[in-house]
C-alpha cells in the first residue's frame, strides 16, 4: 500500500512545471471562451424619473422648487456582462436628488440598480447634477365650477348640480400659481336620462383658456364628487301682456307679436307637472303716451320658475315683442237727447234740453273696425246744473237758456273726440209750461232726468 502512494505521489510531482503550465493554458482558453460568449459591455437607459428627497426645506423658508425639464429625467449608461444587461429595464434604476445637497441651483444625481446590483460594474449618469429652479411659495383658493359635456338623451336635459366639495387649495411656485385662473370640473352627461353621481378630476385653467400643468403644484384635492340631476323637458306657452294708455288719438289694437312664443323648458318633475305657460308681466311693456307702435326685448330666462330652466342651453330666450299702436279715427254720431240725463236741477226750477233737437251730435275716436260698429244710441250722457252754473257765471237762477256741455260715456273701444260737445238748457222757475223750441216740459221738479 505503501509503495503504491508512492508511486502516484511521483507521477503527480513528475513533470511539475509542465502540468501547471497546462492548468494555467486551460483557464486562460476558458475565459477567452467566455468573454467572447458573454462580453462585459455598456449599455444606455433612458428617461429614468427622478425623485426629489427633502423637498420640504424649501418649503420651510417659504419656497417653492421645481426641477428643469431636462432633470425630470434622466439617462445612465450600464456596464456589465451581456448577460445581465439583458435582464435589465430601466425600471430596474432609481434616480434620486437629495435637497440638502442644493446649492447654486444644482443637486447631484446618484442612480442605483434595484436589482442584480452585484453583477453590475459600473452605473454612470449621463448628467451629473440636476438643474433646479427656486422661487417663492405661492398659495391660493379657488371656487370650482363645473361644464356640461355631450347631451343628455332626446327629451331631457342636465337639472341642478351639486358638487361635495367646492374650493380647492393650491400651493407650488408662485410664477405658476399666479397663471391660474379658474378651477373646474368636466361632467359628461351624454345620453343620460336618470340623476347620476361621479367623480370627476378637477382641471386648472389659465388667463387665455389652456389647462395649466399642475405637476409642480400641491393641491388640497384632485377630484370632486358631483350629483347631476337629469330632468324631463315640457314645451311651454309664453304669454305677453302691456300696460299705459296711448298717447291722445292713439290706440292700442290689442295685436301683441312675439317672436318667441314657447320655450322648452326642463326642470324638478312636480313643479313642470303644474307648469303650463309663463307669463311675463304687464309691467315689463309699457305703452304710455305712444304714438307708435311699442317695441321691447325680453330675456325669457329671467321669468322662469325656480328650478325651472331652459332645456337647451344654445337655444335664444331673447323675445322681441310689438304692441301695435295706431291713430284713431274720427266719426261723428248722433246720440238721441233721451240719453241725456241732468242732475242737480236747482230747487223750484225745471230743466230740459233746450234747443228743440231731438239728437245731439258728438265726435267719438277709436279703431276703425270699432267704430264700423258704433251707433250713436250705444251713447250715454250727463249734464251736471252745477256745472251749469259755475259755466255761466250765474249767481241766482232764472228763466233762460244756458250752455251746458255734456259728459259722455263711450262703450269699450271708443273714445271722445276731445271736443266738448255743448248743448242748450232751458231753465224755468216752477213748472215748465213751453221753452222756446224744447220739447214737451218735464214737471218732475229737482234732478229731473231724461
């Protein structure tokens, strides 16, 4: 056993030189082999975010950062084995810039892999430093509102909407805060017909109507709860009225023309169930002392019922409205003196008409197809002896005849001619006898009436 160890020992130690030599060729050929099989090489990865850390020291002095363009991002060239580098992504690379290492507006970029770390040789960012650019902190609130996008379905239209929240903090670099200038909310409401709930994302909008890039900015809240109410549309009637007199001569035909006659109108379910035409007051249309006819606008809008409104929002609410006004004509009519009353007949007196005419002629105004239908026996008219008497100067009554003028009352449509109609009185003391040219004498004593 013995000479056989020692004899391997021989062959093992025999040629010593030689076979080490050999070892040593072997592994050099091996990692030829390997290096042109699996070469270590470099290889670029591209558009790594960059996250910020410590960012609220800024904040603390009452300021705001924001990262260059070019620093949001970042590209690191990788050197490895191909192997490794084929496994990799750059997702699999964290890029950080630590605020406490700012200074004169940079801050190093250190990139680390998130795996196969080990195997990796080297990890170099294509930028050393990220640029950062510092200003003061501004802060401000907003009231949002909310827009409509798309129609709801044929028949109904968008009700009342309520958003959880209204207002909304903003806080970020003074010079973007400052381009904002409102907040709102998108809702879509395209072929709805029921009341829906949603969440929808707030956008900032600046001076000029673009969305502001938010991304700097902190904010209270992203996205606001909304409930739009869709309510069932109903077409309405309008109706119009006018008020005041026309000027002396004038007349309002009654013919009012509107350009808009209906609305379709959408709204809370019961209130449109009672709801059958809105009616604009006589106020709003005054034709006082026209000579022509009166022409007004009016926003309909503004007369609708509460939680009522217009079904279409594109649609003119803005009605024209002509109350015709035209010159009256004149016509003259006999008015027979059996419709002429007289009152107040001093005591012991008797009073009747005195000039022996049977009818007593009057001019009347008013439209032409009224005044086709007037006779002058539609007429009635007064005489008042107290006027009478103060017309004549008279301080005692005696027997004569006197002027009277007589006051007339017209039938709906007619007017006077503005012309005083005056007639002969006979006053006698006692009873009346004979009058020149008056008809038979009324004995009936005080306030006879004919």
């Amino acid at each position: 056993m013995k000479k056989r160890l020692t004899d391997i020992f021989r062959f093992l130690t025999k040629n010593i030189v030689v076979k080490l030599l050999s070892l040593f060729l072997a592994l050099l050929i091996w990692l030829v082999v390997v290096s042109i099989d699996n070469p270590v090489k470099d290889q670029t990865f591209t558009q790594i975010p960059v996250t910020v850390l410590n960012g609220q020291i800024f904040e603390q002095e009452g300021q705001a950062y924001e990262l260059s363009e070019n620093s949001q991002t970042v590209a690191v060239t990788v050197r490895a084995e191909r192997t490794v580098l084929s496994q990799l992504s750059r997702d699999d690379f964290t890029a950080t810039v630590d605020m406490n290492n700012y200074s004169n507006g940079r801050v190093p970029i250190n990139v680390k892999a998130n795996r196969l770390s080990d195997r990796i040789a080297s990890i170099t960012p294509r930028s050393s430093y990220a640029t950062v650019h510092v200003e003061e902190l501004g802060t401000k609130q907003f009231s949002i509102d909310y827009e409509i996008s798309g129609e709801p379905e044929t028949g109904y239209s968008v009700g009342d909407v309520v958003l959880a929240n209204n207002v909304v903090r903003v806080q970020g670099p003074e010079s973007v805060v400052n381009t904002i200038d409102r907040a709102v909310v998108v809702i879509s409401a395209q072929g709805m017909t029921r009341d829906m709930r949603t969440e929808a994302p707030i956008v900032f909008i600046d001076h000029n109507g673009d969305e502001v890039d938010t991304s700097a900015l902190e904010l209270s809240r992203t996205s606001v709860s909304a409930t739009v109410e869709i309510w069932k549309d109903k077409e309405v009637s309008i109706t119009y009225g006018y008020t005041g007199t026309p000027a002396e001569g004038f007349s309002a035909t009654g013919k009012v023309v509107a350009t808009i006659n209906s609305l379709l109108v959408g709204g809370d379910p019961e209130i449109l169930d009672e709801l059958t035409s809105i009616s604009i007051p006589a106020s709003e249309i005054d034709i006082t002392g026209a000579t022509e006819s009166v022409i007004k606008t009016i926003d309909l809008a503004a007369y609708l019922p509460s939680k009522v409104h217009v079904a279409n929002e594109s649609e003119d609410t803005v009605s024209t409205i002509t109350v015709e006004i035209v010159a009256m004509s004149l016509l003259n009519v006999e008015v027979p003196a059996a419709n002429i009353t007289i009152s107040n007949v001093p005591e012991g007196f008797t009073a009747v008409m005195g000039d022996g005419a049977t009818t007593v002629v009057t001019g009347v105004r008013g439209l032409p197809d009224v005044l086709a239908t007037v006779n002058g026996s539609m007429l009635t008219g007064h005489i008042d002896m107290n006027e009478v008497k103060a017309k004549n100067n008279i301080e005692e009554w005696t027997t004569g005849l006197y002027d009277a003028d007589v006051v007339f009352a017209y039938p709906e449509g007619v007017y006077g001619s503005g012309v005083v109609t005056t007639v002969k009185i006979f006053v006698q003391e006692g009873a009346l006898i004979s009058a020149p040219d008056s008809p038979a004498a009324d004995n009936s004593g005080t306030d006879n009436e004919r």
